[in-house]
C-alpha cells in the first residue's frame, strides 16, 4: 500500500502548478470582481493538453485515470483560482465519459478531439427549476422527428452557458406513464448549441462571478439523430457514469480550496503581532488550524480512494459519495477557520480568504448535497430504508 504521488502524478502537479502561477490571486480577484469567462486560463491549460488527461490517447487525450484528474483539479483550487479556475476545466474532463463509454466511433472522433484542444467549450443540460436532484422527473422534452429529434424545455444552473458551443442535455423521449422503470424513457444528447433555439439568462450569484451559472431556455432545438449518445430512453444510465468522477473530482477541488484557505491562514498568524506575540503562538489559534490540516488530510485519502477505485472499475458510488461529503466539509470549515483567524481582515477582499469561504459554499451544495450523501450511504451501506 503506498500513499505517495508516482512520479508521473507529481509531474502533474508540478506541472498544473507552473500554469497557475501565472495566473495568481489578483487575477482572480479581479475575476471575482468583474466577471468575465477565464477564456486565457482555459487556453493555457488546453494549449498543454490538460483537458484530455483522462480522455483515451486515440483521440488526442493522455489515457490516464481520475485519480491523475483529480491531482490536476486539487492543483489548479489550491493555486488560489478555487472554483472559478476549477469549473472553468472540469467538465471538460470527466462530462463526455458518457460519449467515451457508449458512443460510437464516428462519435468519438468527432466529439471529442475538438474538446480536448479547447476550441469547443460545453456546458451540462440536466438540472431543471422544478425537479432538482430528482432527475427522474425532468420534463424537458425530446420528440423524434424522422431523422432528427426536437427538444423543449428549460434548465437550470447550467455553467458555461454563456460561452458554450455545445451541451450535453438529457431530455424525456417517453412519457413517465409509459415506462416500467422511472429511470426509462431519457435520452442523452450531444450536439451544437445553437442560440436561435436556446437562450441563457445568467443567475446573479454568491460567488464564482468567473464561470456564469445560467437558466436555459430550450425552444424547439432541432438536434441530429447522430448527436444522440446510445440507445433512445438508457440516457439515465449513461449519465450515471459521469456522476462518480464529478463527485471524485469536486471532493479534489474542495481540499483545493481548504489548502489554499489554510497555508493563507497560518501565514497570517505568523505575521500578525498582537499583545506584543503573533498570534499563531496562541493555542486558540493554532488548535482549530490544526483540526483543519487534519479533516483535509483525512478527506484526502477518502479522495484518492475513490479515484483509485473507479480506475481499476471497482464500485465507487459510496467512497465518492463519502469523499465529496467529507472534502467539501474540510474544505469549507478550512476557508471559515481562514476568514477567522484573519478578524476583521478576513472580511476584506484584498486578503482573499473570504473569496474562498464563498466559493468553498459551491461544494456544500453540488454537485449532491450533504444530506443526499448521508441517505446514500445509510441506504447503500447501512441496509437502512430509503428515506425517500
């Protein structure tokens, strides 16, 4: 059992982390300020193939794991970018698993190359104002029309929207009534998005001012029947292979943020001289920064775990469950130790650790909540009932 990076896995770190650091603090500031897609931080780690790390080599990825992929997303939180450099990338890397898994050939070669050097953005359609997590009651419509499909209906929480070329959206082809299973009768799509059929209305939000969280308007989008991924109704299945890695890397991007969090926090109670002594020498500061180095340490290997798990096709859904519960719990506890320790100045922009607090919020509440988490593991673990 070895717990260390291979020198592969630190390569990649160390790499990742030469990238962000000409993208520092005050760039994500200003980001956080302003607004505005991180269209040079995209380009910068497209430009060196990041985006493919865990796309297979036969169409321009590096093949390797979601264990590397996470290694990669921790690096880029932890650079200080959070989770606007972290969404700005991620869906690149684990969202078309469904088209690497069952699409076809033709598919494969044309979808895929195109997102791995950077010149396609996409963004992800499943998420709808009235359904939430509940993905079995999306109403959002698919109806077959020959040899192409026509989609109607709205989404919600969709990132990237505004920047996006193309979407992977799951719309319902078969009325719930008709179904034996509930999960039956969705279909997944990837194809243009085309903005005579869709409109995006950015959502004003609390943090990650960087990468736009959007309402998606679906109005009669015509969509080839050669941009459907698989068989017509099994989109829910697909879908699901997607979700382990999202959780496994959004629990990465969590300890990212705690990390980055922390190292300013103890920073700070070095140099802060109160009482004539830094106030790091005292044990009400120094315990609960400790604590935090602990949990992240801790929820870190639940992290790779996972990884390692969904890399040698094992059943992760528990310990990437687990990992985004714990990584986002550490993390964000990181980030509100960090604004503490600083007082009144943590309250200040210009130190930063309160933009971390907000965007530590993100992984509290996708891409499953908390208590979603909790009912899995009770469930699936425990043998107890489903509560729901």
């Amino acid at each position: 059992m070895d717990f260390g990076l291979t020198d592969e896995q630190q390569a990649i770190r160390d790499g990742i982390a030469r990238i962000c650091a000409k993208f520092d603090d005050e760039y994500w500031l200003n980001k956080d300020r302003e607004g505005g897609f991180p269209h040079d931080f995209h380009q910068a780690i497209a430009r060196d193939g990041w985006l493919g790390i865990c796309m297979p080599e036969a169409y321009g990825g590096s093949g390797l794991g979601v264990a590397e992929a996470a290694i990669m997303m921790q690096a880029i939180a932890e650079s200080g970018a959070c989770m606007a450099g972290a969404s700005a990338v991620h869906l690149n890397i684990f969202g078309l698993q469904p088209v690497v898994v069952y699409g076809t050939e033709e598919q494969k070669q044309r979808m895929l190359p195109p997102l791995i050097r950077g010149e396609h953005k996409a963004c992800f359609g499943v998420t709808e104002p009235d359904t939430g997590l509940d993905t079995t009651k999306l109403r959002t419509r698919a109806e077959r029309k020959g040899d192409h499909y026509i989609l109607t209906g709205q989404k919600v929480w969709t990132s990237t929207a505004q920047v996006a070329d193309r979407i992977l959206v799951i719309a319902r082809t078969t009325p719930p009534e008709q179904v034996k299973k509930k999960t039956d009768g969705l279909t997944l799509f990837y194809t243009a998005f085309d903005r005579k059929y869709l409109e995006a209305r950015e959502i004003d939000k609390m943090g990650r001012k960087a990468v736009d969280s959007n309402q998606l308007f679906i109005d009669g989008l015509p969509v080839p029947l050669e941009d459907r991924i698989g068989e017509e109704g099994r989109g829910f299945e697909y879908l699901l292979h997607g979700l382990n890695p999202e959780r496994i890397l959004c629990a990465a991007e969590s300890i990212g943020i705690g990390r980055a969090a922390l190292a300013r926090a103890v920073a700070y109670a070095k140099e802060r001289v109160v009482f004539d002594r830094p106030i790091g020498r005292n044990q009400g500061v120094q315990h609960p920064l400790a604590e935090c180095w602990m949990e992240l340490e801790a929820a870190n290997l639940m992290v790779m775990k996972a990884a390692w798990l969904y890399d040698n096709g094992r059943d992760c859904g528990a310990e990437a469950n687990a990992a985004k519960y714990l990584a986002a719990e550490a993390g964000h506890k990181a980030a509100r130790t960090a604004v503490l320790t600083h007082g009144g100045f943590g309250y200040a922009k210009e130190y930063h650790v309160e933009r971390y607090f907000r965007e530590s919020m993100i992984t509290m509440i996708a891409p499953v909540t908390q208590q979603l988490v909790l009912c899995h593991i009770a469930e699936k673990k425990l043998g107890l009932p489903k509560s729901y």
